[in-house]
C-alpha cells in the first residue's frame, strides 16, 4: 500500500505543469548576442575617443601585432618618440586592437583593450621600439595606442585626460 501512494505522489509530482516562461531560448540567444555586440561597440568606441592628446609627451608613431617566434600568439609592438623638451623616466601605454573580422583581438586577460609599461628612460627627441607579451592568438590590428600617463626624470608628471 505504501508504495502505491509513494508511487501516486511521484506521478502526481512529475505531472504538474511548470511555470510558462515569457521568453524562449532562442528570445534568451538573440539578447545574449545583442548585449555582447553593444559591450564590444562601446568598448571599441570607447579607445577611439581616447585617442592620443595633441599635447602628449610622448607620440606613438606605429603599432602592430607581431608573431612570436616559435608560437602561434602574437604581441604587441609600438614605436613611440619624445617629442618633450625633458627626459622620459617611465611610460604607462593603452591600445585597442581587433582581428581579422573586426571583433576585438584577444589581448590574454580581456579582449581589444590592452596596455602595458616601461620604466627606460627615453632621452628628449629619441624614439624607441618596445614589445609586450598579450598572448593574442587572433590579433590582426592595432586601432589606438597612446601613452596616457608619463613621468620625467625631474620627478614631474604628465596624464591624459
């Protein structure tokens, strides 16, 4: 007798309808894939307004993603020049870079956006070329890059708005 009533509740339980939702997976993908459109646009407009400062310091005069050797990842290389009057003592950088099919490039931590430093100093009037591991394994190009924040050997500093 008690497994017939155990088995009647079971029924019972399985039989009970759940709740309709308002939305079907395929409503849940399509708003899936508009939320990541949006945050990939902002993000990419986001590093184009943040251009470099027409009183920067410090210019950047090319920017590519490099192959590593013997590896399928790529880096980020820039040349970048003091075009200040004061010696460089340190350079923080940020670029935006894509692949091939315009998505943002995987940067190893986040995608598009990137960044690194260097502490060399960087005579007045030099230009150096520097490279930075982002284990990017599908960077085709770099859109923006420029140093927002820079310290001379003076101990003054200079930051990008």
């Amino acid at each position: 007798m008690n497994k017939i009533i155990i088995i009647l509740i079971a029924f019972a339980f399985l039989s009970c309808k759940k709740e309709e939702k308002d939305y079907s997976p395929e409503i849940q993908m399509k708003a899936r894939a508009m939320t990541d459109s949006m945050i990939k646009s902002a993000n990419k407009e986001s590093a184009l307004e943040n251009k470099e400062p027409l009183n920067a310091p410090v210019t950047i005069i090319k920017s590519r993603f490099i192959k590593q050797e013997y590896s399928n990842y790529k880096d980020v290389e820039l040349t970048y020049k003091n075009v200040s009057k004061k010696d460089v003592k340190a350079i923080k950088f940020e670029w935006y870079g894509e692949d091939s099919f315009g998505e943002p490039a995987d940067m190893g931590i986040t995608n598009g956006n990137g960044g690194g430093f260097t502490d060399d100093i960087l005579k007045a009037g030099k230009k150096r070329t520097s490279t930075w591991s982002v284990l990017s394994s599908n960077g085709d190009k770099i859109l923006t890059a420029r140093a927002y924040e820079i310290v001379f050997t003076d101990g003054t500093k200079w930051k990008a708005n």
